[in-house]
C-alpha cells in the first residue's frame, strides 16, 4: 500500500468508524453466531499473493461485523464498561502511526515525560496522596502482578529474583473473598501459590473483616510463615464489593505489609468528590490501580497504577543490559522498569486528549449521570412486585432477578430470563452469584449509553420475563 492509497483507505475507515457509530442502536448487542460460524468462512492457510484492500475491506464488513459483540453499544450493560470516545480514537490512530516504542526515555522522550505528566493529572483527579507516582500499564491484571512481586521482594529483601523462592520463607498474601481473579492469577505467576493466598470472609456490608485479617496473620506468624500483603478492594467485580481501607491499612501497617488497592472499575468515578470517601483511607497504601479503559472514556489499553515508592518497584523490575543503558542521563525515568514487558505503547497520548478534549468537569458529569440512573433503577425495580432489587446500587452497578410469586425455581428462571434478553439483541447483561443465587448485573457505564437507554432496558427486560414461562411451585 502506497501513501497515496493509505491516506485514501484511512478517510474511508474513518468514514466507516463515524458510520459504525451512528448506526450502533440498529445492531444486536451481543454477537448472534454460534461457535466456528466465523472460522468457517476464514481460509485456513494464508495468502501466497496480495490481496486487494478493497477485499479485505469487503470481508472485514461481511466476515468480521457479524461476529462482533458491540461494546460501544449504549444498550450494553454486561460485565464492566470498556469505554472508548472519539478524541481516545483519534489518538490511538496517531500512536499506531508513530508505532513508537517507549521503553526507556531516550526512546520517546516526549511518551516519558507526557506519561508523568498525565498520570499526575490523575492522580490529582482521584485527590490521591502527592507522593503517588503513576505508570500506565496493559491492564489491572498487570498493575497488580507488579504489586504483588514489589511486596514479594521487599518481604524477601529482595532476595527472591535472585536465589528463586525454593529456600525461602512461605509468603502469605490476604484479600477478601470478593476479589477479582487477576489477584489469584498474580499469587500464581509470582509463585506465591494459591495455597498462600488466603480469603478472609466479609461482613454484611461485604467488607474484609479486619479482625479475622488480624487474626490470620497472627496466626500465621506463629506457624513460621511470612505475612507480606494485603490486597484490598473498591468495587468488586460481582456486586461492587468494597473493603474498608482505613480499617484494613490499620492492621497491616502494624504488621509491616504491603498494601495494593485495586479498584479497577470504581476508581474512575474517584473524580467525583461526593464518592471520593468510598476510598478513604487510600492515603496508608502502597500502591493503587484503576482503569480509565474502563469508565473514563479511553479505550483498552490504559491501566493507572501509582506507588508510593517507585524504588521499591523498581528495584522488583529493572534490569539492565548494556544494550539498554542510556549514556549520561541520572534521574530519567525509563517506564519499562515500571512494569513486566519491555515494549510500551505511546498509551499517555490517548489520556491526554480525552482529558484535554472534554475537561474534568465533563467527566465528572458522565460519571455521576451513570450512578443517578443507576440509583432510579433501583427504586423502580424494588418497586416492582415481579422483581427482586437483591444488591443496592454501588456507584453504578446493581444486581435483580425475576421473581414472580410463587415461583419454583428462581435461578433457572433467570438463568433463562438472561439468555431470552441476549438473544434479543436490544440488550446484553452478565450473571453472577451473590450468596449462593443466581442474579442479573446491570451496570450503566458506556460512553454513549442515555437515561432513556436504562428506562427502555427495563421496560424490555418486563416485556421479555412476561413472555416467559414460569413453572409454579
Ligand atoms: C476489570 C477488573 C480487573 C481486571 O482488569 P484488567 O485491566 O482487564 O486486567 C481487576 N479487578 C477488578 C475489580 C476489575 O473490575
């Protein structure tokens, strides 16, 4: 492809993306193929000789779309939001034309230096502590994973990376049962093992019960193992279960461990300073995540990590061979000691005109828009004799099922209830289990996503369980 064709074929894909966006309420939400539908039509080896892009084009329109679960779709209120937004895209086409590679500072100098300064933004965003530095990384998981060996290490005087963890004193990590499994996959990879990851059960209000965690601990000193971290939640995943930090950093602390906050979805609403307490106590952590990939408006990948002690974290990750040194410059930050991989994506550009292009205040009134709708939802549905409101609204994420009276089996029933709504198309919702019952998430959280989005979903979720059959007891 010639610059001539490429400039050609980028105004028709941005054509193209304006129209995919204005047309986005007519699609089903979630892709309607059954497995291998795509992959049959795909050849299976590649081709020897160029194809035209027109085919190309052709096909990504024909093949692709059809198999596509639209996440900018405003009606998509599964899992947690993946927001993106026109000023995300547009700087994400920049970087992929750069195609930079910031690893060290020399690299891209204005990456580096553009990263620290946006991060810092956020940080003063989130109203988080002045000495916080930030890191853009791929994604929570990883932000936790770098926690997770910093506390490893600085438990192990930094003894692990070298000698390996096999003659070494056990580790003990402790987070509440509401964690995310990147917590888990973090214990995994890090070699801590799951059998060191211990769960320490919640209140009512599905908090980590801080005098259990003091009692873990304890007891696990006396059994000779080495207590490191502590790994606390805002926002769970499930129901939005979320720990008491203050509570949590006071046990820790006493205890000299580490302590990471993952709030990977509720961090981004953190802007607004009316839900700003839901995280007090932040200012004791060692580290904290959140994803503006998720609820701030730009697109995957972009993960805020920020430390409290980036020497720490970066005597867990640096390392340097000749090839990487740069000559004559103390005091630089290369962000690839930052994080697991070496290669980095320009990711700061994307923040930065997303923050730039609406304004904090902007943000703030997106992310406060969603939680109203959310809190009307909720009254409207614990008003609703067939309906059941099981958790309340966190910020913007509740739980309900159908419960019409005299029902039998309530899982089964909205087991099918979820499947009758995503093979609609008009809607997509997920499932969890909240004390062992099978209930429907219903999250408001997408970047175009309107009040009358949330008030035509719940008529239709009416419509669809009325037209269900209900086996009586
Ligand atoms: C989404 C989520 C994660 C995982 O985020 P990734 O960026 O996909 O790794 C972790 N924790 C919580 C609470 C989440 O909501």
């Amino acid at each position: 492809m010639n610059l001539d064709e490429f400039r050609s074929w980028a105004h028709r894909a941005a054509d193209w993306s304006a129209d995919y966006l204005n047309s986005i309420r007519s699609k089903p939400v979630r892709a309607q193929v059954q497995p291998g539908d795509i992959a049959r039509q795909l050849p299976d080896a590649p081709p020897e000789q160029a194809e035209p892009m027109n085919a190309i084009f052709r096909d990504f329109e024909d093949v692709i779309m059809p198999g596509m679960t639209h996440w900018q779709h405003p009606r998509n209120f599964s899992y947690f939001p993946a927001n993106s937004s026109p000023p995300s895209v547009i700087a994400e086409y920049l970087t992929a034309t750069m195609a930079a590679q910031c690893m060290l500072w020399q690299t891209s100098p204005a990456a580096t230096e553009l990263e620290t300064k946006v991060l810092d933004w956020l940080r003063q965003m989130l109203d988080l502590p002045d000495d916080f530095r930030g890191v853009i990384q791929d994604s929570a998981s990883s932000a936790t994973l770098c926690a997770v060996l910093t506390a490893r290490e600085r438990a192990l005087d930094w003894q692990g990376n070298k000698q390996g963890l096999s003659k070494l004193a056990t580790l003990r990590v402790y987070c509440s049962q509401h964690v995310h499994s990147s917590i888990d996959k973090a214990i995994w990879i890090a070699g801590i093992g799951q059998e060191n990851l211990v769960k320490i059960p919640v209140n009512d209000a599905l908090e980590m019960d801080t005098d259990l965690l003091e009692k873990a601990i304890s007891d696990d000193l006396a059994a000779g193992f080495l207590p490191a971290l502590v790994i606390a939640c805002i926002g769970g995943t499930s129901v939005g279960a979320s720990d008491r930090l203050t509570d949590v950093c006071k046990v820790a602390k006493r205890h000299n461990l580490y302590v990471h906050v993952d709030a990977a979805w509720a961090g981004s609403a953190m802007i607004c300073p009316e839900f700003r307490s839901l995280m007090d106590g932040v200012e004791e952590a060692d580290s904290f995540v959140f994803n503006p990939h998720k609820w701030l408006l730009t697109n995957f990948d972009c993960s805020a990590h920020f430390v409290r002690n980036p020497t720490d974290l970066v005597k867990t990750l640096a390392i340097q061979p000749s090839y990487l040194k740069t000559k004559g410059h103390e005091g630089i930050i290369n962000y690839s000691e930052w994080s697991v991989p070496l290669g980095r994506r320009f990711r700061a550009l994307k923040l930065w005109f997303v923050i730039r292009s609406y304004g904090v205040e902007a943000l703030r009134t997106f992310i406060r828009s969603h939680c109203q709708w959310a809190r009307e939802l909720g009254a409207r549905i614990e008003q609703d004799e067939n309906f059941e409101l099981v958790t309340q609204p966190y910020l913007s994420l509740l739980t309900f099922r159908y419960a019409p009276k005299g029902t039998g089996d309530l899982d089964d029933l909205n087991e099918n209830l979820l499947e009758a709504i995503n093979n609609d198309g008009r809607l997509y919702f997920t499932q969890t289990h909240h004390n062992g019952d099978y209930v429907i998430r219903f999250q408001i959280g997408q970047t175009y996503t309107t009040e009358q989005d949330v008030s035509d979903a719940w008529e239709i979720i009416r419509e669809i369980a009325a037209g269900l059959e209900v086996r009586r007891e």
